[in-house]
C-alpha cells in the first residue's frame, strides 16, 4: 500500500469514527474509550527551574563526569501552563494492539529494516508481522514518529502535545517523577542492558509508579513519541495556554526515558529529540485525544401510580 493510498485510508477511517461517535450512547463511548483517562483543565507547572536542573545535574555526575547543565537547559525556565480537558491512553500501545493497526491497514511491521549490523538487527523483536507471545504486552518498539502518528489517527485518536504528556505525568504541582519526587526504584523499568525479549516489562507492571491521574509507565520502559517540534528555546517564549511547539522544525520530542537510561533522565520534564522517520529499540508511544461531548442520559420517565 502507498504512503498516499494509506494516508487516505487513515483519513476515511477517522471521518467514520468521528460519524460512529455521533450515533453513540454514553455507555458506547465510555466502552470505546475505556482505556483512556480524562486530565481535567487546569494550569500546571512545566519545565524546570535553575535548583532543580541542578539537583539533576548532580544526579547525572554520579553515573557520567561528562554531565553538563546544558544538557538540562532545555528544560528551562519552568513556568505555568494552562491546559484544555483531554484524554490520553493509560497504558503505552502495546505489541499486541500495534499488531492489530498492521493486519487492518497493511501498515508496516515494528521493526527497523535499515540495519547493517547484526546488534542492530538483534533490536528487532518482531519478525515480520509477527512476534513472540511473551511480548505481547509489552509497548511496542521500533517505530517511528509516522508510525506512532497514523496508529493514533486509527484509533481515532491522536499523538499527546509536549505539554499534555508532561501534565498527565506531573500532575497539576509539577512532580519530578509521575508518582512524587523521590527516586525511582520499584516505580519503573529503568538502567538495563539489552536482554531482548526480557529487557522490557508488560505495561502497568508498577501500579506505584502511576501518575496523580492514574496514568502508567510515564518513567522508562520505553521512550514515548509526542506531537510536538523540537526547539531548545520554546520554553523562554513562555507560551501560557495550549501550547502546540514549533509550526515547524527537523526534530520531533521524546518523552519519559526507557529501560536503558539513569534517574535523571526519568524525570518528567527531561526532553529528548529524534527524526520523525527514525525508529528505536526503546522508543514507543502513547495516544491522545479532544473530549468527546458525552450525550446526556435519557430523562426517566416516573408514572404516576395508580391504585
């Protein structure tokens, strides 16, 4: 199928989702949508301040004397952000949902086919359309931003903004991690070598490592796709409502850190950057979404009684 021809399937398949959710009932669209939660509008803090790219400086010195602040900066200043009702997946796309996108659309497998090193290749879990079961709930890999983009709009969803993954993962006080402030051991999959089918953990295997939401495995495991351009400096434009990042630019965000990296890079407001077209052994994605406006229950109709 072509890139065209698949675009414009992707396009049919979200205009009838959007006609099918007109016709539903509010039982319908809790089902449909039962593995998402809904983040409240509200401001929130986002970024990081200069104590606190410190405190995350000094945490990085302890694994790599190379730690540098610029490698933070980035994530300054911290300012508040105000922040439209959405919903978003609780869990990370798994293997197995992934697998479901690939059979209805033909879309590609989940794995890199440009590699020319056997390493390379070993990142690769899946074999052609298909994988171990082991692994089946565990988030998907070796994705690109495209991939992670036309899965969503599939679904009838969407990728998060930069701004609404760092909320649900923070909450509304601007937490260091998803669960408080302290350190991640027992709350995520995090510092591993590759282990293949072991080096990753199913999705919600650490129910104290949710967010304030109830959203998990916003820490390692995997890094996570967002919608948004990169730009070191977008912070310092201060944007206080909605933000939507660049119109433009030739790096797309990553969130969250994976299975590989250290504490200081779990911690939410940490930015990493990719091309949109390449795909990692650590790298996945969750969806989003606009509320849906629920229909209103049916009146009950009370009749009088009569003797």
């Amino acid at each position: 199928m072509s890139l065209l021809t698949l675009g414009m399937a992707l396009s049919v398949q979200a205009a009838s989702v959007h006609d099918e959710e007109e016709a539903m009932t509010r039982e319908d669209i809790r089902k449909r949508y039962s593995d998402m939660v809904e983040i409240p509008g509200s401001t929130f803090r986002m970024g990081l301040g200069f104590h606190k790219i410190t405190d995350m400086l000094e945490m990085c010195w302890q694994v790599d004397e190379r730690c540098s602040r610029w490698w933070f900066k980035d994530e300054y200043p911290d300012h508040m952000v105000y922040l439209d009702p959405y919903w978003i997946d609780i869990y990370e796309v798994t293997n197995e949902k992934y697998l479901e996108f690939v059979k209805a659309t033909g879309h590609r497998p989940a794995l890199d086919d440009t590699c020319d090193t056997k390493a390379c290749w070993d990142g690769n879990l899946w074999q052609g359309a298909s994988f171990p079961k082991a692994i089946k709930n565990q988030p998907v890999t070796q994705v690109s931003w495209r991939d992670a983009n036309e899965y969503c709009k599939w679904r009838g969803k969407r990728l998060p903004t930069e701004a609404e993954w760092e909320k649900a993962a923070r909450g509304p006080m601007g937490n260091l991690y998803p669960w408080g402030n302290d350190t991640p051991p027992g709350k995520a999959t995090y510092r591993r070598k590759w282990r293949g089918i072991h080096t990753m953990t199913d999705v919600g295997s650490y129910p104290n490592g949710a967010s304030v939401y109830g959203v998990h495995d916003m820490a390692g495991n995997v890094w996570e796709w967002v919608s948004d351009w990169y730009d070191r400096h977008y912070y310092k434009k201060r944007v206080r409502s909605n933000p939507q990042g660049p119109k433009r630019g030739v790096f797309k965000v990553m969130r969250g850190g994976s299975w590989v990296n250290y504490e200081d890079t779990l911690h939410s407001a940490f930015r990493r950057w990719a091309r949109p077209y390449v795909r990692f052994n650590d790298a996945g994605f969750r969806c989003a979404k606009d509320p849906i406006e629920l229909p209103d229950p049916p009146e009950e109709i009370n009749e009088a009684k009569t003797d």
